[in-house]
C-alpha cells in the first residue's frame, strides 16, 4: 500500500508539472542565454583550470569534482538500466534532451549561487537557501528547501544508491536474498560511518584517487562493447529516435512511458535545476560568478552525455533485450557478461562499489552545508556525531528496502527541491543573463573577465564582489 501511493504521488509530480516545469525552464534559460552550453564550450574547459588568486581557498575544479561526484554515481548505471528496461530505447532520447537543456539551468543556479555567496572562516559557502533568503525576504522558504534538500540527500538518495550498490551482489552465487543485502548495508554504513567520524581520511583520499581512472576505465569498456558490436549501432539509433517519437505509446500510458522515464533518471543523474550543485558551486574561488557557472555546464556533460551514455550504449549493442524483470543491475551484468564474460559483472561491481561510496560522502557534504544554514552556526560536535550516527543507519536500512519504493521517494523529495528551485532561478536569471553579458563583454574586449555587483545593477546586499 506505501509502495502504491508513493508511486502515485511520483507519477502525479513528474506527469503534469516537473516535466513542463523543467522543460519550459530549460528551454527559456537556454534562449536567454544565447545557447550558453553550445556556444561558450572552449569557456568551460577554460574556467575549470582556474585556480584561486591567493593560491587557497576551492579551486573551480574541486568544486566540479564535489558535484560530479554526487552525479556520477548509481544512477548514471542502475539509473540508466532502470529506464532502459521500463521505458524502452526511447527513454535514451530523452535523458540527452534533459540534459542538454538542463546545462542552461546549471549555468543559470551555479551563477545566482556564486552572486549571493557568503564569507565563511574557511572561504565561501551559499547555494539556494541563500539566494532564496537574500532576493526573496522568506527564511521560511528557504528552510522548507533545505529540508527537502536534507530528505533527498540524506535520506532518499543515500538508501537508493545503498540498494543499488548491494543489488550488484545478486549475480553471484554467495548472494542470499533474505540475508546479503542487510550484511552488504552493514558493511557499508560501517565504512561511511568512520570516515564521517574523522577515520578515514586515507580511504576518502585512495577513492578520490580511483574514481576519475575508473570513470575513464568505465567510458573505455563501454566503447570497446560498442565497437565489439558496431554492427549493432544503426539498429540501436533507429530503435532509440523511433520509441522517442512513438506517440501513440507515450500518450497511451505515460507514467510508463520514455519520456517519463528519460526525463525522471536524467533530472536523477545530472540534477540541473534541483539545487544541488549550487551548494558546491558557492565554495569555489573564481573572478567571475559566470566562470562557475560554465563549470557547471561541464559536470552536466560529463553525467549524461558521457557517463549516462556509456550505460545505455553498451547495454543496447550487448545483444540482449531489456525487460521488466531484468531493471536494474541485472541488466546491466547481463549485458556485459554476453560480450566480456565472467569479467563483466566483477567490472560493475568495482565501479558501483566506487561510484556509489563517493556519492554517499558527496551527498552528505550537501547536507552538512545544509545544516550550518538551518542553525544559523556550525553544529557541535556532539551533534555532529548523532547525525553521522543517523546518516550511516539510513545507509543501511536502504540495502534492505524495495527497489520502486526507494526509487519513488527520492523522485519525490528531488521534486520538491525543483518545484522550489526552478520558479526562483526564473524570477532570479536576469541577474545571472547581466553576469553572464558581462563576462561576454570582457572576453571580446581580450579581458580576463572580473566582477563587480555594480556591473550587473544588483539590487541586493551581498557579502562579495563589492
């Protein structure tokens, strides 16, 4: 009966308002923009070298790595799996469209997060709940988006990835139904816990380290299936912009559709628009708040259109037909053991056990930013501890919870953080359009561009580029 409502409340968001809503955002922030993810690509790569002017402080580039590492994770592989085996090849068209529209809206929230960013001991620090607060006068507002925020992050997403990542067990023969996913949960929490606790430095440090080689290592398997298979590929892009346009089956049961699905594990995995990414954005120390801004496009384009793409591409040149009882990680081994063998399922399993422990400690970053926003201070130790306590719990009972369910509710709490979000970066973009004419303007006239609040007529107080 929970499983069903929640269903329905998901199917109720994405049906008549996230999907229009994020669409017709995208779409407008894209034209307002002049096509800001197309035409300022050499910019981004530009801006993500970028390093502090006094040499401290968060580079572009650790901050693009905080926020990749929440979007790369479970989702761009079971996600993917998911809507392949649900939604069909079409639902492929979909996540790139989402993505390549949502790169706007990144641009648009990193930007406004940069602008109304606040000084902190430790360098800068903002996201949504400060540019809510600052341009629209209601802290309550603010405070119901950080608890959405800490609901998607701390709990939703964190179960969900805690699943995925024991669900990859399944494939072997040690792996027990009823008793596995509660020992891999526990092993697992366990692990989160100590480095929460200040204990694993070394282990944060080692994956830090491993995740961009094995996100290389993942993008190259993907493409050596592809080739293995080339044959394959006209029939893959047929059946993908065939089921995308096949109106008469979106229209006839849409909750169930590619669209839906396209557009639900798309917002999942790149998050542009949500309010996630602003929180890393406001930490970076840039000249110019546009500079993140096209940083963020970039960690758009590396979730979906490599990443995301990776999955779906070796799983539909695999040879095997996705079905219902197949979503999930099932489909995703199946695949790669048709054209790898027994090596396949062992790959993944290395990959999500990376991918998914970065998320979780990026997710929580999050959520700790959150914290310091709703107390109004940084919490005590003692406090600190209860939560880590609490956060490390939730990993667990995750692994052991249903897959739809857990999949329903973070599609539920990530929609209330855009059903908040997007209407405010709408009232608030012309702000980030002056920032982002303003860079325009000084890198035609051969400037390293710089910022001033003057430059943009900003009406509000700020605490930086005074």
């Amino acid at each position: 009966m929970l499983d069903a409502i929640v269903a329905n409340i998901s199917n109720a968001m994405y049906t008549y308002v996230l999907v229009i809503l994020l669409v017709a955002g995208g779409l407008y922030f894209t034209v307002r923009t002049r096509f800001v993810q197309f035409r300022l690509f050499g910019e981004q790569l530009r801006a993500v070298t970028e390093k502090p002017a006094d040499g401290k402080g968060v580079s572009s580039f650790q901050a693009l790595m905080v926020s990749t590492a929440s979007r790369v994770g479970t989702g761009n592989i079971i996600g993917v799996s998911t809507a392949l085996c649900l939604g069909g090849f079409g639902s492929v068209f979909w996540m790139w469209l989402i993505a390549i529209i949502g790169g706007a809206s990144a641009f648009v929230e990193s930007t406004l997060a940069q602008i109304y960013k606040k000084r902190g001991r430790d360098g800068s620090y903002g996201g949504p709940a400060y540019y809510i607060e600052a341009t629209l006068k209601s802290r309550t507002l603010a405070l119901i988006f950080s608890v959405f925020l800490i609901l998607t992050y701390g709990f939703g997403f964190n179960m969900l990835a805690s699943y995925n990542l024991q669900s990859t067990f399944s494939a072997y023969e040690f792996y027990n139904p009823t008793y596995s996913p509660w020992i891999i949960g526990l092993i697992l929490s366990a692990v989160v816990c100590f480095c929460l606790m200040g204990g694993g430095k070394r282990i944060i440090k080692i994956t830090g380290a491993l995740v961009p080689f094995m996100g290389v290592a993942y993008i190259l398997v993907a493409l050596l299936i592809v080739i293995l298979n080339a044959d394959m590929l006209p029939q893959v892009f047929s059946r993908i912009f065939s089921d995308a346009f096949n109106f008469e089956a979106i229209f006839g049961g849409f909750s169930g559709s590619c669209v839906m699905y396209g557009i639900k594990r798309g917002l999942f995995s790149n998050e542009a628009g949500v309010g996630s990414a602003p929180n890393a954005s406001a930490s970076a120390e840039v000249a110019h708040p546009a500079k993140q801004g096209l940083v963020q496009i970039l960690s758009v384009f590396i979730d979906t259109v490599l990443v995301c793409s990776a999955t779906a591409f070796m799983c539909m040149c695999s040879g095997v037909e996705p079905t219902e009882a197949l979503s999930g990680a099932p489909y995703v081994q199946a695949s790669l053991q048709a054209v790898l063998g027994g090596f396949g399922p062992v790959f993944i399993t290395a990959a999500m056990i990376l991918f998914a422990f970065t998320t979780l400690l990026g997710n929580l970053y999050y959520v700790d930013k959150c914290l310091i926003y709703m107390l109004g201070r940084e919490p005590g130790k003692t406090f600190m501890r209860v939560y880590h306590i609490l956060a490390s719990l939730v990993i667990f009972v995750g692994a052991g919870l249903s897959a739809d369910l857990l999949w329903n509710i973070a599609d539920i709490t990530m929609g209330g953080m855009t059903l908040i979000n997007m209407p405010v970066i709408l009232i608030l973009s012309k702000y980030a359009i002056r920032a982002l004419h303003n860079y325009d303007e000084q890198r035609k006239a051969g400037l390293e561009p710089t910022f001033r609040v003057k430059d943009i007529e900003l009406p509000h107080k700020v605490d930086y580029w005074q």
